[in-house]
C-alpha cells in the first residue's frame, strides 16, 4: 500500500471530521489498525484541528469598518461646508443612523464570529470522541488477543515447540503453539530481528523424510507489530517448522541460507 499517495488523498482528513460514510468509515479505521503510519497522520490532523479551533476575538478590526463605510457611502474625508440654514436636526439623525448601522453590522460580525467558534469547539469535540471510540476498540482488540493467548498457554492439548537460532542469527528465538483440533497455529517470534527493508519473514510448515516445506504465509506487519504473535491456519501433517528471511512478497521454497529458526514437533512439550 502507498502510504503517502493515500495521506495524499484527503481521506483522513474527511475521516477525522466525521464526513464519511459508515463502510468508507469502516475501511478506513481498518487499515489505520494495520498501518501506524496512519494512525500518527491522524493523530497530527487531530491537533492541527485543536491549534485552529482557538477562541475568536469579539474584536473588529478596522478593515471591518473601513468596509461598513464604504458599504454605509461614508467617506474618510471628513464633512464638507454646509449652508447654516441647514437644519441641524436632520444631520443628527442621519449621522445616529449611520451610527446605528455601524453598531448592529459590528454585532452581526461578533455573532458571526462567535458562531463559528462554536461550531469548530464541537467538530473538536467530536473529532476527540471519535479518537477516544477507535483507542477503546482498539484496547478492546487487544484485550481479547491477550485472553486467547492465555487461554492457549494453559491449554494441555496444545503443542509447545521450541523454533531454535541457526547460524545465520543464532540468537534468534520462536515458539510455535500448535491447536491440533483446530488447525491453527500460534506464532510468537518475540525473538527474530526486525526485518530489513525489502525483506520479510516468511514461515514453512516441514516434513523430513523426504524434506518437503510448505508456506504457511509471510509475516508482513513483523516490524510494526506490538505483540509480535501470529495467529496461522495449519492443516498440514507438520514434522517440524522454520522461519525464513525472503523477499518481499515470500518464496515458492526457502531460502536455506537465510534460515532464521527451526524447530521439530518432536522436541514438543
């Protein structure tokens, strides 16, 4: 995925202001669960949002007059010679007139600005909801992750089995927990290096007499995953199983020199 081709787009700005709809909604709050990249763009749209929701000044400045006289026909001149015949009487109230207009357009810019102060506090209101609602399900995600995870631990039909470092890393560690009765495996490879760029770990399912490996997939978010444990679907008669360092994208068969982890079921416990 282009990350910044879709920062680009304006679609997370629509998202944190709440103009999407619910399935664009959605979509996006699922690839901002699978790419941080995004979950820190919104974060930096959000407090953009806050700096540009200060208050308003009730103030007008004086280019705000200066239009209002020229929409009133005042003219900065000042008042030209009059006859003193004239009565003084009308200029009163063509001058409190103009007074009055002044006042009541100054109002209506004051209203006008208030209004819209409000209106940006609660977009900022909602905008801070709406993170709140997407850290709860995502703590919420979490929660559950880390329940199934321990329900797998204390499981005794579950089959530990060590995956040990080879030469290439020898400090590298995994652990595959096997769920025989459903076909699924847990991946806990807290213990591999972070994944160069270009590359990814890629993870076999093996049988030995005659060696024979079978993909069980590649680890794509390695590097920006917390936990660092997978959940995979494994049907296969597995003897043994192995972590692989591959191009991006995986391999047809592993790379044998870049051979990370190996472990056999029969070393299980």
């Amino acid at each position: 995925m282009d990350i910044k081709k879709y920062t680009d787009s304006g679609i997370l700005e629509l998202y944190v202001a709440g103009s999407l709809s619910e399935e664009e909604s959605k979509e996006v709050h699922n690839l901002i669960l699978k790419h941080p990249e995004l979950a820190e763009e919104v974060s930096n749209i959000e407090n953009a949002i806050v700096k540009l929701t200060a208050s308003a000044s009730p103030g007008i400045l004086n280019s705000d007059f200066n239009t209002i006289k020229e929409q009133l026909h005042l003219s900065n001149d000042g008042p030209k010679l009059i006859s003193i015949n004239q009565k003084a009487r009308s200029n009163w109230f063509a001058y409190t007139g103009w007074a009055a207009a002044i006042l009541f357009a100054s109002g209506f810019l004051w209203l006008t600005n208030q209004n819209n102060g409000l209106k940006n506090e609660i977009t900022t209101v909602e905008t801070r909801n709406n993170f709140l609602e997407f850290q709860i399900e995502k703590d919420n995600n979490s929660l559950v992750e880390a329940k199934t995870l321990m329900a797998v631990l204390r499981d005794n039909n579950i089959l530990k089995i060590p995956l040990s470092g080879q030469t290439i890393y020898p400090e590298a560690y995994a652990n595959v927990y096997w769920d025989k009765a459903n076909n699924n495996i847990y991946l806990d490879v807290q213990g591999l290096p972070v994944a160069p760029e270009g590359k990814v770990y890629q993870v076999w399912s093996l049988t030995l007499n005659p060696l024979t490996p079978t993909s069980l997939g590649t680890l794509d978010n390695f590097n920006t995953d917390e936990n660092k444990i997978f959940t995979i679907v494994n049907a296969n008669a597995s003897e043994a199983f192995g972590i692989t360092l591959e191009p991006a994208g995986g391999s047809e068969s592993p790379t044998l020199e870049q051979l990370y982890t190996l472990g056999t079921v029969s070393a299980a416990s």
